[in-house]
C-alpha cells in the first residue's frame, strides 16, 4: 500500500474549501482530519511497513529530500496534532470565512510537514510556510492590533527563519549532509554544540518562544480571531519541542531556560487583564517544562516531556475553546470588563475548569500523567533549582487558571448590564466536549500513551529505566497525595491572603521584552522615512543636476566654456572692485551668450580634425608610456 | 445547572483539608511504597540508581512538606508578581498606540492645520 503523507491531506485537501458551502463544507472540514487520522492509524499498525519509515525521497539539485521520516517519535505528535486538529476543526466548522480555514488547513499542514521531515531543507521549507500561513489567523480579525500584532509576528518569524536558513547552510558546509531527525545536533563528549546548532537552536528557540525570545507569543495571539488562536496555540510552540527533543536533547542549558520559562510565564499570566493573553503567557510557562525535561536529558525527563506536549496541548486547547467562547459571547476576554458570567454561561465554565483541573495535574486529569515526570527527573538529576522554579510555576498554574480566572470571569460580581451572553453553539461545545473526555480519558488511562512514548524515549535519551519504574505506578499512594495536598494548601494563598488585590480589575497592560523592538523599531522607521530619506532626495536632486549639467555643456563644449570663463571673470571683477562699466559690459556679453547658446556648433575642417584626433592620441600614448 | 453553595463548598474544602493531611502523614510515616509486583525489577547500575533516588532531596522528607510550599510558594508567587512586578510594568492600554511616532506627527499636523 502507497503511504500518504497526512500533511498532504490537509495541504492539497484545503483547496477544494472555497468551492464548498453551508453544511457540505462543514463536514468537508471534519472530514480532512479523520482522513489524516486513519492515514495515521494504518501507520501506526505497520500498514506501510515496519517503523521507522523513510520514504517519499526527491531528487533536488544534488541531494535527495526526505518528506516521510516516520518512527515513534514523529508518530506520536502527528497523533497529537491531528486528534487536536480534529477538535478544533469541530468547535471552528461554523465559521463562514472560507480563507481562514485554508489558511488553518495550510498551517496544520505544514506543521506535519515539520513532524515527518528526514531532511534539513524539507524542514526549512514547511517551517516557513508553518509561519506564513499562521499569520493570516491573526489578520483575519481584521483589526489595526492584529494588523500590528501580525506585521511584528511575521518579522520575528522571519528572523527565526533567516537563523534557520543559516544553520542549515552551515550544517551542510560542516558535514556534506542535509539528513535531519537521525542524530542530536549536541556533541555526546563535550555535552555543547556547534555554530550550525547554534544557528538551528536559535530558531527553534523563536518558535518555542523561549525568553528572551518570546515576546512575539504573548503579543500576537490574543490578537486572532476566536478559532484562530485556538489553533495557534497548538502547532508553532509544540512543533518547535519536538525539533527541540529530536535535535537537542540532553543540552544542559535548555533545562536553566525551561525553569526560567516556567516562572517567567507565570509570573506574567497572573497578572494581564486579558484571558486569552494570560493563556499566552501560560503557554510560555508551560512550554517550560517541556523544555527543561528536554535539557534534563533522561529517560523520566524526556518521556514527561514529550507525555506533556500531548496532556497539555489539549487541556490549553480547551481552555482557548473557553476563552473564545466567553470573547464571542460577549464581545470581550478582558477581566475588567467580564464577571458572573456562570449564570449564562455554566457549560463554558465547566469545560473551563475540566482544562483548569487538567492543566494544574489534579489527579485523574491528563496533565497528573506528565508534568510530575519533569519535576520529578529534576528531583532524580539533583538539580534543586530547576526543581524550585519548576514546583513553583505549578503552584502558580494552579492559582492563575483553576482559581483566580474562574473566580474573576464566572463569579465575583454580577455581570455588567451591557454583557448579554450565553453559551457557544453546538459545534463549539461538542469541539470543547471532545477535548474534556480525551483529558480525563488519558489520565483514566495513561498506559497506551505511556507505551507509545517508551520506544522514543529509548532512542533519544539516557537512563530509560527512570521512566519505566515512573510509568509502571504513576498513581502511586505518596504521588496523589501529595499533589491533592499541594493544591489545597495553595488555594489559601490566594483566598485568604492575597484575593483582595487581584479584585482591583484595572484595564491595563503589563510591558514586556517587545518593548524593546516595538519602541526602538518605530525609531528605525522613522529614522528611515526621515533622516535616511531626506538624504536619498539630496543625492538624487544633485545627481540629476550634474547630470543636466553635463547635457547642458554637451550641447556645445566650446560656447559653454566661454560662459563659463565669462561667469568667473565677473565674479573675480566684482571681488576686485574693478570699474562698475567693465563689469556690466561682461555682464550685458555674458547675457547675450547665455540667450543664444549652444548657438551653431564650431565646424572644423577634415584636417583640424584629424590634428585633433592624432593629439588626443599622442596624448594618451605618452601617459600609456608613462605608466599612468 | 448546578447550584453552588458557598457554604456547603467551604465545609467540604476543610473536610477535604483535614482528610488529605490525615493522608499525607499516613503516606510519610507508614513508606506507602508503590506494590513490588507492578515495578519492573532492577539490577546493578538501576538498582544504586534508584536507592539514590529515593533519598532526593533533604527537605522532601519532611512531613507535609508539599502543604506549605504550596501555601508560601503560592504567597510568594502572588505577591511578588502582583503587589512587585505589576506596579513596574503596567500600563495604560493604549501605550504603544500614545508612544506611537506616526500617529504624534499626524496630530501635530492635524493641530497646526486647525491653527
């Protein structure tokens, strides 16, 4: 059987979406996903041939591009990424703008494209249109913030890129190979990586948004549409882990970034009016932990991380179906504008707190299953720090989105007067359905997810026993009761003690790192468009003027000149104070002159010519045989 | 819809407060150690691995010690980022759109055109 690369089904299936209308197009939307959904399943049961699967090679220039590098690894997220994508597709079918959907469809698209590349090019090419097509979601709110939000997004994408370009580039300088996915970029003697990983890593860093590169994530989604940050959430930031486990795993740094990512995160998600830009933020935080396991490097590590990306991604999913709900209910995500929206919207706030439950690890939710691992690979690694930042970014995750959002959006206050809401439609409620019964059902029952993972792990990291004493009782007695005692003793911290100041509902925003770039990249334009500019005019006015003068003195060399010396002689004269009568004769001569130039040419006869010509060469032979 | 009762959901946190520390210190002093049965068996290099895993850290050995990092990990955490980090960084929503170089030169030219 002929193996279909799923990516393809969403990259050429999404062309035929603006020919389709009403329900035919609704279904059509669904439709894709399932396709790529069984493609995924027949691989998974060795339909196609054993794992790992290298196939769809093409020829280019003098390499041969790989498109379909299947193994458990690139298996698993493309599980992830559609069964998210399939949700998604639910909860967004209403949505009657054809081209946001063929820009989703290009988006999810090429991020398989990202999963199943065997090569360095394959993977720059779908990384870029990764970028280009998820930029639409944000202009397609049609807004001037998502106009600005988008423009910012794309540059520092495009930077990413350009780093990724290079990295490539030098890779291939480095050791002749464009082959990706097969090998970790980090020298296994020395633990560090080369200026191509450097490159590579940077990029990757981009799309993961990890500080100080992150700034890009919380400035650009909450400026989507309601179902395109739905989808921006999952793909960009989950793509750039997995480049990250398959190339970097075990790189010592990436653990520091990770716990200072968690924190970092946090610390801003608690504190930003907007829900869907606290979601952001959380996802940075998130982000984190996959991070650092990424660093950490062993087994535990390394299976959390990739078990989390699967957990979380569809917990913060759901919770962006929510956020989005309560944006299209009533017009606005902003807490200091929302509050007692339970008694409108109860089905929203359950399925919120069924993500909130999920993504702060109570047990029997799907995040319980893999975020435990992270911190608990710290604790095995002894690393107290990254551990601390780590424990505390969970304590944080908990207070932000299972206590003070829910408290703030659903309850609090009454609902101000102009807010008329209610809950979502049917197909945003079975989308956020969907999603609640996956993050109980994983949690229920972690073991096939656990039985996936394992063969990746043991091809990526080190110390695999870690993991599998990890997952042979992840409902361990001391485990569960320990994070229930967590999460009951954190809720005093906000309802007894420090409630009050977060009530203060101000409608603020809080700066971050792109400050930097959106106040000093106003200075660059304006430095372009003014002082840049104006000297480009100069230059180019005095450019035509020479040049016109030139014309001017072409027209008759001969009379130009006498105007010329004419011109300088009343200027000197003027300067020596010589005789008002001499002076204006020249002037009354130079007038006259100036009025009949050029005048006829000067005809020479064929010798003066000729004596001309033999003296322009004389002269040009004497300065060859001078050496000039 | 469901009802929620205030009340009746404090008197079920503290419930709910007391069993879990009944749990904790049941977990702690009596080793709850998960059934050998279900861990796949080590040897050698796992086996010291795992012995060293069990010690941790120090400070995980003290009881209930989750209960109040959570509790001071979750003051500290708010109130360095709301009432330390918040006052330094807001700002009006309208910030960038009032530091904005293109929009300052338009209303300079709008305001001279009115003069």
């Amino acid at each position: 059987m002929v193996w279909i690369h799923p990516g393809f089904i969403y990259l050429f299936g999404c062309l035929l979406i603006p020919l389709l209308k009403g329900k035919i197009r609704q279904a059509y939307v669904i439709l894709l996903p399932i396709l790529a959904l069984i493609d995924l399943a027949l691989m998974a049961l060795g339909v196609f041939g054993e794992l790992p699967l290298e196939t769809w090679r093409i020829p280019f220039l003098k390499y041969t591009l790989m498109l379909g590098h299947v193994d458990n690894l690139s298996l698993f997220f493309g599980f992830l990424f559609i069964i998210v994508s399939l949700a998604m597709f639910v909860y967004a079918s209403h949505v009657k703008e054809e081209w946001q959907h063929v820009s989703a469809f290009l988006y999810i698209g090429s991020t398989l494209g990202v999963v199943f590349a065997g090569d360095l090019f394959t993977l720059l090419f779908f990384w870029e249109v990764m970028a280009w097509a998820s930029l639409f979601l944000i202009w397609y709110r049609k807004t001037e913030a998502a106009w600005g939000a988008g423009f910012r997004y794309i540059m520092v994408h495009s930077f990413g890129g350009i780093c990724l370009f290079a990295g490539v580039v030098l890779q291939l300088k480095a050791t002749g190979s464009i082959a990706w996915g097969f090998s970790s970029l980090v020298d296994p003697a020395t633990h560090g990586i080369e200026l191509p990983g450097i490159m590579i890593l940077i990029a990757f860093m981009i799309n993961g948004a990890v500080p100080p590169l992150h700034a890009w994530l919380s400035d650009a989604y909450p400026e989507a549409t309601v179902t395109g940050t739905v989808f921006l959430n999952a793909f960009t930031t989950k793509s750039a882990i997995y480049v990250l486990l398959r190339g970097f795993t075990g790189f010592e740094a990436l653990m520091w970034l990770g716990a200072i990512m968690a924190v970092y995160g946090i610390i801003y998600a608690l504190i930003v009016n907007d829900i869907r830009r606290v979601l952001a933020y959380h996802i940075i935080s998130q982000g984190g932990y996959m991070v650092a396991g990424i660093g950490i490097g062993t087994g535990l590590a390394v299976g959390g991380a990739i078990a989390h990306a699967l957990c979380y991604t569809m917990c913060k999913t759901l919770l962006f179906m929510s956020a989005g709900a309560v944006l299209a209910a009533t017009g606005t995500a902003k807490m200091s504008d929302l509050g007692g929206l339970y008694k409108s919207m109860p089905k929203t706030f359950w399925m919120w707190m069924i993500g909130a439950a999920s993504i702060s690890g109570f047990p029997l939710f799907s995040v319980f299953v893999s975020k435990p691992l992270i911190i608990e690979s710290a604790v095995f690694a002894n690393q107290p720090w990254p551990w601390l930042l780590l424990e505390i970014a969970s304590v944080g995750t908990f207070l932000c989105l299972a206590v003070k959002i829910p408290y703030l959006t659903f309850f609090e206050r009454d609902t101000p007067k102009e807010i008329k809401a209610q809950d979502p439609p049917v197909n945003m409620m079975v989308g956020m359905g969907i999603l609640a019964v996956l993050c109980i059902a994983v949690a229920v029952f972690p073991g096939p997810m656990y039985h996936m993972i394992l063969p990746a792990v043991e091809g990526l990291a080190s110390e695999i026993h870690t993991f599998e004493h990890y997952i042979a009782n992840p409902y361990a007695p001391k485990i569960v009761v320990e994070l229930s005692m967590f999460f009951l003793f954190a809720f005093p911290a906000f309802w007894w003690v420090l409630r009050e100041p977060f009530t203060h509902r101000e409608p603020k925003m809080a700066l971050d790192l792109d400050w930097f770039y959106r106040i000093s990249g106003q200075w660059f334009i304006w430095f372009c468009e003014k002082p840049v500019l104006s000297f480009a005019k100069f230059v180019d006015r005095l450019t035509l003027k020479i040049a016109s003068y030139f014309v001017w003195f072409g027209r008759n060399p001969a009379e130009a000149l006498r105007i010329k010396g004419l011109d300088l002689r009343i200027q000197l004269e003027k300067n020596l104070d010589v005789t008002s009568d001499y002076v204006r004769s020249y002037e009354s001569g130079l007038e006259g002159a100036r009025q009949r130039y050029p005048r006829e040419l000067p005809r020479l006869s064929l010798g003066a010519s000729l004596l001309l010509i033999l003296l322009f060469l004389v002269v040009y032979v004497i300065l060859y045989l001078a050496g000039y | 819809m469901v009802a929620i009762d205030s009340k009746t959901l404090m008197k079920l946190y503290y419930l709910a407060l007391v069993a879990v520390v009944i749990a904790g210190l049941a977990v702690h002093f009596m080793g709850a150690a998960p059934e050998a049965a279900e861990v796949p068996e080590m040897h050698g290099e796992e086996a010291a691995h795992e012995a060293a895993q069990e010690e941790g850290f120090w400070w995980l050995e003290i009881p209930l010690f989750a209960a109040g990092f959570a509790f001071v990990g979750g003051v500290i955490l708010l109130a360095l980022s709301k009432l330390g980090v918040y006052p330094l960084i807001k700002v009006s929503e309208d910030y960038y759109e009032r530091h904005s170089i293109k929009k300052r030169e338009e209303q300079e030219k709008e305001a001279g055109g009115e003069q």
